[in-house]
C-alpha cells in the first residue's frame, strides 16, 4: 500500500498481515482521488473516515493537505496501527477513535466537510449508512459522502446520490450535499 499523492507521495505502508480488513487497492484509490480532485479542494477541509482499518484513504487525505481527519475503527490492531502510522509521518492532524462507527455516528456533535466510509461487505446495515449520515446532519454545506461498497448494493435513490464508480471489485458512491 503506497500513498498515491501530497506531501508523502510514494511512501510505502505495510500493515500487519493479521488486521481484519480489505485495504482500497492503490488503483482505486487513486482513480478515486483523481475524481474528488475535480470537485473538492481538500485544504481547509475536516474529514472523517469511517472503518479506517489500515488508515490507507486518511493518509491520502493528509498527504493531499487536509487540515484534520478523524479516523474511526472498532478493532484495536487497527487503530494501534493508525496511531504508530500517523506518527512516523508527523501527521498531528489525524486524530484516531476507536469506537464501532454506528455508535460514533450516533455520538458526534462535529460536522465534517468530506466522509470516506468503508464498512466491511458483509455489513448488513451498509444500505442504511448514507441515510444514517444525512439524517443526523453530519455533512457540512457542499459537503461530500463517500461509500466504498460490494456492486449488490445500489444508492441511486439517495436524494444526494451524486454518482457511481466501479473499479473491478471495489465500487464507490458519491453523494453531494448540496
């Protein structure tokens, strides 16, 4: 796993073989990242990222110039992973909560201008993670939505639905809060 862009550009992370996840492979990723750089300036801009695992799309988001990102998994090999990570880089403006997502979503005050969810595919409740979103008000103005999901899954009946990505395996849905 490499960061594609930003001020780490090229460098390499390598995981624990042993933590529970499927890490966003580098070229979706970066056609990703590629797409978002036509619609958003990530300076200035605070972003959460749900199921982090490795941590892998939060460093892409620092690297591109994020001012913060908060990082949320349950799992404690991932978020211990995510904090040695984000310090070797310097990265002070990632901030790391280990915590189920659901039940963050459900806690949080802040509002964020971008949300990166990758929940695992075999999450029953994925369907109801934009809803969940948008219900509770968590997206700034203009802000954006992210979801990394199995193609079984279809959001394009969301009222912010924005537009759909297909990578191979890995799919992602936009959604726009306009």
């Amino acid at each position: 796993m490499r960061i594609v862009s930003g001020k780490h550009k090229r460098r390499i992370i390598t995981p624990p073989k042993n933590l529970p996840v499927r890490p966003t492979t580098d070229m979706a990723k970066e056609s990703l990242f590629n797409i978002l750089n036509n619609y958003i300036e990530f300076s200035g801009k605070n972003i959460l990222d749900l199921f982090a695992g490795t941590g892998n799309i939060s460093y892409e988001f620092i690297s591109r110039g994020a001012d913060s990102v908060t990082s949320v998994d349950k799992d404690f090999g991932c978020v211990k992973f995510i904090k040695e990570t984000a310090a070797k880089l310097l990265m002070d403006n990632l901030k790391v909560i280990k915590l189920d997502a659901f039940r963050f979503l459900n806690n949080t005050k802040n509002k964020y201008d971008i949300i990166f969810a990758d929940p695992p595919y075999k999450l029953e409740s994925i369907g109801e993670l934009a809803d969940t979103i948008i219900e509770r008000g968590l997206l700034k103005e203009s802000g954006w939505m992210i979801i990394e999901h199995p193609k079984e899954i279809d959001f394009s009946n969301n009222k912010y639905f924005y537009e759909h990505r297909n990578y191979g395996s890995v799919n992602f849905t936009l959604f726009n809060i306009t």
